[in-house]
C-alpha cells in the first residue's frame, strides 16, 4: 500500500502536463528555429506553432505527461495485481459431487 500512495503522490505533485512533442518545424531565413507542437487528437495528428520562448515550458509540460502516465500504468499494474490475488481467494462452488470433481481430474489426464 505505501507504493501505491508514493505513485499517487508523485502524480500529483507532476505541476505541468500538455500531450505531445515539441519538434523543430524548420529553420528560419535569420537563422531562427521555428517550432511545433505536435499532439494526436480527435483521430488525428494536430500541429500548433510554438514560440521559441515557450519551447522549454511546452518541452517539459510534454515530459510532464509522459512521467505522469508512466506512474499511472505502474500505479494500474499495482492494483491490477493487486485485485487478481483478492479474486484468486473468491472460492468457487461449482456445485457437482466430490466423485465428479475426481473424475473430470482423471479425464484430463494422457496416459
């Protein structure tokens, strides 16, 4: 349990987050950068300018979202773990007689 309140306060403590990656669009005539940020959404990819001020803060809002989606599958992986043991102890009734439990064991068994 303490793992998974580490992982969920590490997401919650990701301050910046914007789905994409911020790519170098082309090089300018002055010999400026041009940049954008590239996302997919509503099916598909969409592109918006980046002002070269705003890089670094798109760059690390972008790895933002992608740590905080890391801990979010291992936080997922924790409690998916987690609910396939609980279900494991559940017992099962399936309700035939101990002879027909045996001999459905002997039936699945090759010589």
């Amino acid at each position: 349990m303490k793992k998974e309140q580490r992982l969920l306060a590490e997401m919650a403590s990701v301050g910046r987050m914007c789905r994409g990656k911020v790519s170098v669009r082309r090089q300018g005539k002055s010999g400026g950068e041009y940049f954008v940020l590239q996302c997919w959404s509503a099916g598909g990819n969409r592109c918006r300018y980046v002002h070269p001020a705003r890089r670094k803060a798109y760059e690390e809002a972008c790895e933002g979202y992608r740590r905080f989606m890391s801990l979010a599958e291992s936080y997922a992986d924790i409690v998916i773990a987690r609910t396939e043991k609980e279900i494991a102890k559940i017992k099962v009734e399936d309700g035939r007689t101990k002879k027909a439990r045996a001999a459905r064991g002997r039936a699945g068994r090759t010589g």
